[in-house]
C-alpha cells in the first residue's frame, strides 16, 4: 500500500530564505506526484505536476524534483516570501493517475 | 470562471440523518473526485468518477454514494450520518479521462455530526 510522508511537519524561516520541502513514498510505480497550496479554511491549489518519466518541472520561484528510484520529492521555494505561508501537501497518483495518496503536508510561515 | 463550486459550505447534523453534498465543475473536465479531510490524516479519497456515467470506490467508501448526475455535476450522499464522518469534504476534477492531469479543487464543505 503507497503511503506518502512529509517532512518537516512544520518549518519556520524569514522572509528571502531559500527552502525545500520534503515528500517520500513507499512504492516507486507511481504515475506522477503533485505538489499543492492549501490555505487556512481554503481548498488545495496545484503548484507543480511531475509525471513519472519527468525528473522536474519548475514555474517561476517554485522548483519540484522527482526520484523515483529513491521515492522523494522536493519542492524549492526561492526567495521566501511572507505571501507563501501556508500548507504544502505532496499527493502520488497511482498507475491509472485517479487513486491519488496525499501526504498530511508541512505547514510553512515565513517571517516578515 | 468559478472553477469547482461546493455547496453547502457548512453543515451541522444530527447522527443518523441523511444528506447530499453538491459538486459543479465548469471546465469540462471529465474525471471528478470526492476527498475527506480529517486532522493529521491528509485527505482521503472516497469516491472518483473517470468519465460520465463511471464512479468507482477509493480508499474511504463505506458509508457513503456518490452519483455523476452528468459532466459537471458529482454528488456525494450520507445516507445514515455518523460521528466519525465529521470532517472537511472536498471536490475535485481534472481534464482527460485517465485522472493524470492537475487537479482542481473546491473550497470544502465543513460537516459535523453530532
């Protein structure tokens, strides 16, 4: 069964700091992996899909790595911004793309 | 464009009631989904639909249904409601009809049940 981990659980940084987020899951067959946005009392935003025979895909301060082999993602946040506070939720979809597995996310504040 | 709309946004029950939540996507994406969102647990998937006219079971289905009541619309109904089913329930969709495109998500209907 996928299971999908996120680490850290929640990250603290000021503001203009370079970070990365974490995602590992258990079982490489994936189909792709998602990265999301979620807003307090808000629904989920995709940032970044990587299909499985993609290693990156980037849109503007946002970078998304994929490891198959390995079972990590990382999501690169340049130039923190106090605008990007928020949940980031790492989802697997499985062969066929619809049984997606979310990861409990990590819940980043960046300070002014 | 409004993207995926949810309604209601709050509801509070009572066990043993019954309700359906309503899902509309206007992007003409054929897959749509049903998630719970419960504390410290990510979301879960209870229900997706592929196409028009499909629904197949995900990880958390028992004690719910779902219908596609055509290519925008995917309802999910709480035949018995029970405490454990209080939680945050979204909808989703996505383009093609293989579920591998991003997906679009509605901003929840926040159910308790008493």
């Amino acid at each position: 069964k996928q299971e999908v981990t996120q680490i850290p659980a929640a990250l603290s940084v000021p503001e203009g700091e370079n970070l990365v987020l974490n995602c590992s899951f258990t079982d490489s067959a994936i189909y792709n992996l998602q990265w999301f946005r979620q807003d307090p009392g808000k629904g989920l935003t995709s940032l970044l899909l990587i299909q499985s025979s993609q290693r990156e895909q980037t849109s503007g301060r946002l970078n998304a790595s994929l490891d198959k082999s390995s079972g990590r993602s990382t999501l690169y946040i340049a130039a923190s911004q106090p605008g990007d506070s928020a949940t980031y939720l790492c989802a697997v979809g499985n062969t066929g793309g619809f049984k997606t597995i979310f990861g409990a996310g990590t819940r980043l504040f960046v300070k002014a | 464009n409004a993207g995926v709309t949810q309604t209601p946004k709050f509801q509070v029950l009572k066990t043993g009631q019954s309700m359906t939540l309503q899902c509309a996507q206007d992007m003409n994406h054929n897959s749509m989904y049903w998630y719970r969102q419960d504390p410290g647990m990510g979301l879960r998937l209870i229900y997706y639909s592929a196409s028009e006219g499909t629904t197949d079971k995900g990880e958390v289905p028992n004690g719910y249904n779902v219908s596609r009541l055509n290519k925008r619309e995917f309802s999910l109904r709480l035949e018995s409601a029970a405490p454990s089913q209080t939680s945050v329930y979204f909808c989703a969709s996505s383009e093609g009809d293989r579920g591998g495109g991003p997906q679009h998500f509605g901003d929840g209907t926040r159910l308790s049940i008493l």
